[in-house]
C-alpha cells in the first residue's frame, strides 16, 4: 500500500514540474549572412585577409541568394590569394566555378587563377609545371574571353611566359653542350626557334646551332643557321660571334669600337644641326 502511494505522489511530481519548467530545447539564433559578410569587408579594408577569408566563407553558407553567396565565394577566394594562401585559393575557385558556373564573375576567376600561376613561375632553372600551367590557363582565357578588360594584361603575360620558356629551353641545351650531348643539345635549340622565334632568345639559339654544327663538321648546316641568323639579326652580338666562327681573323672587339664611333660620331653630327637650325 505504501508503495503505492509513493509511486502516485511521484508521477504528481513530475507532472507538475513539466508545467513550470522551461522546454529543455530551443531553437537557435538565425545567423545573419549580410552582417558576417560586413565583417569579411571590414577586416578585408584593413588587410586582414585571413579574418576576412573566414567571414566571406561563412556569409557564403548562410546567404539565400544565389549571387550573394556566389559573390562571397569570390571574395574569400581573393582574401586567400593576398596572403600567398595560392593552394587555399585555388581550391576555392576551382570550387566556385563548379558550384556557380553562371555568375557574373567567372571570367574573374578565371583571370585571378592565371594570375596565381603566374605569381609562382621563378627562374629558369626551376620547377616548370607553374609556367606550363600559366601558359595553358591564358590561352584558355585568351581564347574564351578575347575582348575582356582582363585580356591585355594577360597577352603581355603570355609574352613574359614565352620568353621563360625559352630561357628554360636554353638553359638545359647549354647543360647537353657543357655535356657533350650535341643532338639532345640540337633538338632544344630547334624548339626555341621554331616556337619560342618571337623571343629575345632565338638569336642565341641560331648562334649555338651554327656553334654546333660547326665543331662537329657539319659545316654546311653551320652556314645555313649563319644565314639565318645573319638574316634577321645581321647586326647583333651573336651574329658578330657566329662570323667569327669562318673568319677567324676577324676583331669582334674592333668592329664593336668602329661602330660605337660611328654612333658617337652621328650622335654628334645631330646635336650641331639642332644648334644651327
């Protein structure tokens, strides 16, 4: 009977408890997205891209608009690549193009991700594959965005490029001929003047065939990169190298002199009919 009475007076106690206390669960705050991704511009202004990074991420998961989020996406993309975070960057916007592929502001991702290769190309002794990558991400951009704002800036890059990579090309060819190794040596050279010929480097390229070819006998393919050299550059170093290379008598040093003269000389004439007129 007592324990009868006992379980009755529990179960009034629970129940009356269940009245006067607050639910166990509520539901959370609603995150604002417009004030998170003021604090990612705010901290953007003042170059704490990190923060501002973190802020543009969050606002991107918690806006409803597709073009706001799309646009956060962007903007945590750029904060990340202004710290050299260039992997972090990358794998951003490979993601943002692949999640908003009609943004208005794909042909800037697609700039700002030729830009990040571009930033890491070193010299030419180094890792290729950022200079490859580059190169193939402009010609991409070139070929679909051809009259964009951001094209010109990246022809100009495309031509800084082209001089890497022959500068690359040339590099390893002098290494076969430190080596001895005259055809890999030949073969490197034929591939700057056949596609890198708009450089500054084709002369030199042209000069160490004739070089070549002449210490291995084959005097006549050393005539014909002669001819081809003294052509289109007939009055360059190189050139005066490579005449040297069949006459062995000929002064570099005194041709140079004479026509350094002959500039003074003129450069002189100029300025005593600027004084007469």
């Amino acid at each position: 009977m007592l324990l009868r009475i006992l379980l009755i007076l529990s179960i009034i106690f629970m129940v009356s408890c269940s009245k006067n206390d607050e639910p166990i669960y509520q539901t959370s705050k609603k995150i604002n997205a417009y004030e998170l991704y003021k604090e990612g511009l705010e901290a953007f202004e003042q170059n704490d891209y990190f923060f501002a990074s973190k802020k543009f991420s969050e606002a991107e998961l918690n806006f409803e608009k597709i073009e706001l989020a799309a646009k956060s996406a962007i903007m945590s993309s750029f904060s990340l690549y202004g710290i050299n975070f260039y992997d972090e960057s990358l794998e951003n916007l490979n993601r943002y193009l692949k999640t908003y592929p009609s943004d208005k502001n794909v042909i800037y991702a697609h700039y700002l991700i030729a830009i990040i290769y571009f930033e890491q190309i070193s010299d030419e002794k180094k890792d290729l594959e950022p200079l490859l990558k580059a190169d193939e991400k402009i010609d991409f951009f070139l070929a679909n965005y051809p009259s964009s704002e951001y094209a010109i800036d990246l022809r100009f890059k495309k031509d800084l490029i082209q001089n890497q990579l022959a500068a690359k090309e040339l590099f390893v060819s002098k290494y076969y001929i430190s080596t001895q190794k005259w055809v890999p040596a030949i073969n490197r050279l034929k591939i700057i003047i056949e596609k890198y010929d708009k450089t500054i480097f084709v002369e030199e390229a042209l000069h160490r065939l004739v070089e070549i070819h002449y210490h291995i006998g084959l005097e006549e393919e050393a005539r014909k990169y002669a001819q081809i050299l003294g052509y289109n550059y007939n009055t360059g170093e190189w050139f005066e190298q490579s005449y040297k290379i069949f006459n062995k008598d000929y002064n570099i040093k005194r041709n140079f002199e004479k026509k350094a003269k002959t500039k003074k000389e003129t450069n002189l004439f100029k300025k005593i009919i600027e004084m007469i007129k």
